[in-house]
C-alpha cells in the first residue's frame, strides 16, 4: 500500500473526533510529534487523579478540566508549528467553540489555517 503525505500549513490547529475506540488516540500518536498535541482524555484522567476532592461536583470537575485543557493547548500553541487536539469535541457546537478559542489565543498572527 501506498502512503500519503500531508502538509500542514504553519499556526494550524487540527482537530481528531472520532467515537470512543475508534483510534484517535493510535492515529495522533502514529502522524504527530507529541509535544504539538494536547488530549482532552488526559486533562480529564489528569483532572480525576490529582486534582479533585470528595467536594466536588460533576460541574467542578468539568470546569476544571476545561481550565486544564486550555492551558495545555495555550502552552501547546507556542511550541511549535501547528496543534494537534486529540479526542476534540464530536458536536459541532462545540467544535466551533474550540476554535473560536483557538482563534483567539492566535490573535496576534495574520493568518490562521482552520
């Protein structure tokens, strides 16, 4: 079998959705250099064993991975060329959410690849 090669313009974010066990996760590992990529599944595990306690709420916990997860992907937008979100958001809505929040931490750039 043949391969493909992509090229990815610089400031790019791209997303991977996909459904639980579809190989998100197998796929990124495989193209990307990890150091570009942020996982939401990691903020969230992340989240659950080290930063929660018996007094939080499901709302807690959301809120606190979503703070996690947007600064690994701010620290993930200076370090390299492109961003790579691993297990993005399947909802379009949600989708959209995310790279309007991209958009916005690469205000500073002209141009934006997304």
């Amino acid at each position: 079998i043949g391969t493909t090669e992509i090229r990815i313009p610089q400031d790019s974010l791209i997303l991977i959705c996909g459904s639980q066990n579809s190989g998100k996760t197998t796929f990124t590992t495989k193209h990307f250099d990890t150091q570009y990529v942020v996982n939401t599944d990691q903020a969230f595990e992340d989240v659950i064993n080290h930063q929660t306690t018996c007094f939080d709420t499901k709302d807690t916990i959301l809120e606190k991975t979503t703070d996690l997860f947007e600064e690994r992907l701010r620290a993930a937008i200076t370090r390299g060329p492109y961003t790579v979100v691993d297990a993005a958001p399947v909802e379009f809505q949600n989708r959209v959410a995310m790279l309007n929040e991209f958009k916005g931490f690469r205000k500073n750039y002209k141009d934006i690849n997304y």
